[in-house]
C-alpha cells in the first residue's frame, strides 16, 4: 500500500470528536457496536439506580411497619398483665369491670396503630392491602413489603372479656404469636432489601467504571491514531516535496 493509500485510509476517520467527547461514542456511524453496548450498559446503571431507590422506599415502609408493630407489642405486654391481675380471686367484680375497661383502651390502641401505620397512603397492617412488589433493578428482579394483619380481631382478641374471670391467657399468647411471626418476616425482608440495595449499589459503581475505562481506551486509542495520522501527513508531505524536487532537477538536466 503506497504512503497515499494509508493516508486516505484515514480520511473516512475523525478521531477529533472521539478525544473531544472522553471516549464516548455519540453516533453509530462511529462505532454501531460500541453505541449498541453503551446504551444497554447506560440502560443497566439506571435500572440499578432506580432499583435501589425503590428499595431504599421499601427499607422505610419496614421500618414503619416494625416501629409499629413493637407499639401493638407494648399494648398485647400490658393486656397480659391486667388479664394475670384479673385472674386474682380476691378481685370483686367491679375491679374487674374497671380492669376490663383498661384493657378496651388498650385494644382500641392496637386498632388504631393497625389502621393508622401506613406508607404513601398505603395500610400495612390493616390486611386491607396486598403485599407490595418492589421492582429492584430493570431486569425483572423484585423485593417485597410483606402486609399484614394486625386488628384485634385478627389477633384474636375481640371478645377478650375478663369481668366473669373465665378466660383463657393463652387467647393473649397466641395473639402475641402472632404478631412476632409477622415481625419475624418484617425483618427477614429488611435485611434483604438492604442487601440487594448495596448489591445494586456496588453494581453501578462497578458499570460506570466499566464504561468510564472503554471511553478512556478508545480516547487513548483515538489519540495514537490522531498522531499516527500526522505522522503519516508529514511524511506525505514531505515525499512530496522531494518528487516535486526530484522532478525539477531532472527538468533542468534535461534543458541542460
């Protein structure tokens, strides 16, 4: 290949936008592939992105579910001690009445928290919402804020009486069984979600640098053929000079 051929190898080449621009590639006419690659690249450091700023909202609603859910535990504590109090025989049946009625206050403050906790206008512990999905990164992959049930009635303790002294403590430990199952998923789920959060965290981070080192390659890349280039301008230019020399010596021998 002659020093001309090279040289225009080059001309359909520009590697000044690609040293100007990093190394990223703007345009398929620049490199189709590498564009295509870069795109799905961009495409998986979003997911990723967004994927743990959906888990960082699913971590929030958990911790409000637990914080209220530890609430309805205090309230279930107490119940257990004014029903053990109860359970005294020397207790007339107005201390009992009286009892009972702190027991309704305590019951009507579950129902209140179960009611109450929710997260951007979601229930959580009502059983009037589904479990929620949390979509984790762009590829499909979920978490999920488990809901649950935690009224009285579904504690079992709706008709939890003790003014007549028959009833039963286990109806309270059972209720407190409950409640500790749900909370023994709440957590569960919460040490997932931060999990697959700093796993999408050390993803992206892994991506862009990734991506960060292929713009660098090709800019370093473009930079040696930029100068290869002009090394190759030079030497034309220059073997030009010399035919044109060479050709002019040659004439004035000639009309020597």
């Amino acid at each position: 290949m002659s020093v001309g051929a090279i040289g225009n190898s080059y001309s359909s080449y520009s590697p000044y936008s690609v040293i100007s621009s990093g190394g990223q590639i703007k345009s398929a006419a620049q490199d189709a592939a590498g564009l295509a690659i870069n795109k799905k690249t961009e495409a998986q450091i979003t997911g990723l992105d967004q994927g743990k700023e959906n888990l960082k909202d699913a971590k929030s609603a958990l911790n409000i579910e637990d914080g209220a859910m530890e609430g309805i535990a205090d309230y279930l504590q107490n119940i257990k001690e004014l029903a053990i109090q109860a359970k005294n025989d020397t207790l007339s049946d107005e201390d009992r009445k009286y009892i009972q009625g702190q027991i309704d206050e305590y019951k009507q403050g579950i129902d209140d928290i179960a009611n109450g906790t929710t997260y951007n206008e979601k229930n959580l512990l009502n059983g009037t919402t589904d479990n929620l999905k949390i979509a984790a990164d762009g590829n499909g992959s979920t978490a999920q804020v488990s809901t649950s049930n935690s009224t009285v009635e579904k504690l079992g303790l709706k008709d939890f009486d003790v003014t007549s002294g028959n009833f039963n403590l286990d109806d309270i430990d059972k209720a407190m069984e409950t409640l500790q199952d749900s909370r023994t998923t709440t957590g569960t789920e919460t040490n997932r979600v931060e999990y697959a959060a700093s796993y999408n965290s050390k993803a992206s981070l892994e991506l862009n640098g990734f991506q960060m080192d292929q713009n660098e390659d090709r800019a370093i890349e473009a930079l040696q053929e930029l100068r290869t280039k002009q090394a190759l301008d030079v030497y034309q230019s220059q073997l030009q000079n010399k035919q044109q020399e060479d050709a002019e010596r040659q004439s004035q021998l000639f009309f020597a």
